[in-house]
C-alpha cells in the first residue's frame, strides 16, 4: 500500500481559508471588546447617576464640587458624599454627615453606594494611571443644580451622562 501526504496547492489551500477567517474574526474580536468596554462605563455611569438622584431626593442637593473641569468620582467629595463616611466630617460642604438630618428625618451619614462599588470604578480602555475614570461636575447650586458624568473612552471619543438624560451619549470633545 502506497502513503501519500497532502500535497502543497492542498496545503495552501487550507492556511488560504485559515487566513480569511482570520481576517474576519479578529475585527469582529476588537470591535466586540469596545462595545464590551463602552456598556461598562454606561453600567457603571447609571449606577452613580441613581447614586446621585437618591441622594438629591433625600438631601435636597447634588454633591457640589467647586472645580468647573469636574473632578474624579473616585477621590473627591463625591465619593465621600455618596459611601458617607462618618470619619470625614462633611468635606467640603457635604449635607451627608452625622450632625445633618435629611428630608424624610435620617440621620446622617448614609450609604448610598458600598465604597468597594466606587472603587471597582476602573478604567476598562486601559488609560495612563493619572487619567481618571469616570468625571463628576455641577452647574448651579442647591435645587438648581445639575450634574454632567463624564469619561474618556479612547484617545478621542467621551461618554456623557446628565441628570437631564436617560442614557450615556458619546461626544468626540471633552465637557
């Protein structure tokens, strides 16, 4: 009985189709992994905007911060507004603190997210350490006021949630 291997026009043939479908995965691949990253900053985006509702439902107020570029929800007053905790005393400015009682008689200070919520706040598009995460601002003050979420998904693309809006909207320009 004679052996016969593959010949070489067959086996050209087969990495010719293993190298099409390639190129038609690993596309499909990196756009699913961005869409993938965009629906976290979203998830994440809608979880601090009802963080904040509650909290204006309660005290009257959005955290304000002083900075009109916004600052980090990570590392700001906004985090210590909404995971109230006792040892920081109300900084700067914050009704969510232990001498305040909000609009339906609570004591202060309450927990409207766990900090570990926050801190699991990471950038998924894998930015430098000094770029932030997700952003926090106020316009206005007391029930006037209003709030902007903001973050960097890529080198050149933003998503923007307002208290004025539903979903997070993509913008090509920093708010």
């Amino acid at each position: 009985m004679k052996r016969r291997g593959f010949t070489l026009i067959e086996l050209m043939v087969v990495i010719a189709i293993i190298i099409i479908l390639a190129a038609i995965a690993i596309p499909n691949y990196l756009t699913m992994t961005k869409r993938a990253k965009n629906s976290r900053l979203a998830s994440d985006m809608a979880t601090l905007a009802t963080a904040l509702e509650t909290y204006k439902t309660d005290w009257g107020s959005y955290p304000i911060v002083a900075s009109a570029e916004g600052v980090s929800v990570n590392t700001t007053v906004v985090n210590h507004a909404l995971t109230g905790p006792e040892s920081l005393g109300g900084l700067g400015g914050d009704l969510n603190m232990v001498a305040h009682t909000n609009a339906v008689g609570e004591k202060g200070p309450i927990n409207y997210i766990k900090a570990g919520t926050m801190t699991s706040i990471i950038n998924p598009f894998g930015l430098p350490l000094n770029t932030s995460y997700v952003y926090y601002k106020t316009t206005g003050t007391g029930s006037a006021a209003t709030w902007t979420l903001y973050a960097q998904t890529d080198t050149a693309v933003w998503l923007v949630r307002t208290d004025s809006t539903s979903t997070a909207s993509v913008v090509t320009t920093q708010p």
